[in-house]
C-alpha cells in the first residue's frame, strides 16, 4: 500500500502515526541515486525498546545495521517508525533482531546486510544478536560495529 500524494509513494514530509505494531508497519524504499556503486549504509539506533513476551518488562538494545545498497535505500522514516512499531510488541531479543534485519532485505533487495543487537541485561545476561545475510562482497568497506562487548554499556 503506497501513498500516492507523497514523493515516490513513502511518507516522507507527512504527519504519520506510529504503527501499532511491527506486522502493521512498512518500510518505504527509495530509488538509490549510485546503484553502480558499491558502499556501505548504517543505521545506529541506540535506544531500540520492545517488551519481553513471557513478564511485559521493558527490554532495550543498541542497534547497528549495516547494509550495502543495491537499486533501492531505506527511507529513515519509515525505518524509525519501523522500530517505534516494537516499542509495545512482545518478542524475544532474537525475534525483534532477525525481523528487522529481513524486513530491510524484504523491502529494499541490499547487495549485503549485517544487523548487530546489543541487548542490555536482564536477570543480569546481556544478550548479543548478529545476523547477516552472507560474506559482504568483495571490495566492501565493513567497519567495526563500535559497540564494546558489555561492561556497562552506554
């Protein structure tokens, strides 16, 4: 379902609600002006929440997604609206990790993508998620993700 009073048919420029939940939100691709190119896009998202599904507590995580573009970008909007969508959605750390991570690949066909959960401890475990979808390609400058392993992370 597209907007069609909007450029490219995203929400970019309008006033949108937050999804209720991750099935009701989309992420809107959006033509990539150097498809030729190879390069590397990431997404920092320090303060990600969802809520465990077994208590209903809080659950937050340091987010960092990477991904190599091919015809189509992510449009930041509908990506933050995404991870707004699981602020009251119950799922496990690696449920809300993965989904992201294939939701991204669903939408806008990434050349690669990697997506790294920090996730802070409850019970006093942090729990770190990593999927990617292969070996980035040749070529592909993949830095660091630049989160410590925990100790406090902040």
């Amino acid at each position: 379902m597209t907007d069609s009073s909007s450029p490219s048919g995203t929400r970019l420029g309008q006033a949108t609600a937050l999804p209720a939940s991750p099935g009701e939100a989309r992420l809107d691709p959006v033509p990539n002006p150097h498809p030729d190119t190879l390069y590397l896009a990431r997404f920092v998202a320090p303060e990600f929440t969802s809520l465990c599904p077994v208590t209903g507590q809080p659950d937050f995580a340091h987010l960092v997604i990477d991904y190599a573009p091919d015809r189509h970008l992510v449009e930041s909007k509908s990506f933050k609206l995404l991870l707004g969508s699981y602020r009251n959605h119950g799922a496990f750390h690696e449920d809300c990790t993965v989904d992201i991570g294939k939701r991204i690949v669903e939408a806008a066909s990434p050349r690669w993508l990697r997506i790294c959960g920090y996730w802070y401890p409850r019970g006093g475990i942090p729990i770190d998620v990593f999927w990617q979808t292969g070996s980035p390609p040749e070529g592909l400058y993949v830095p660091d993700p630049g989160v410590s392993p925990y100790r406090g992370r902040g």
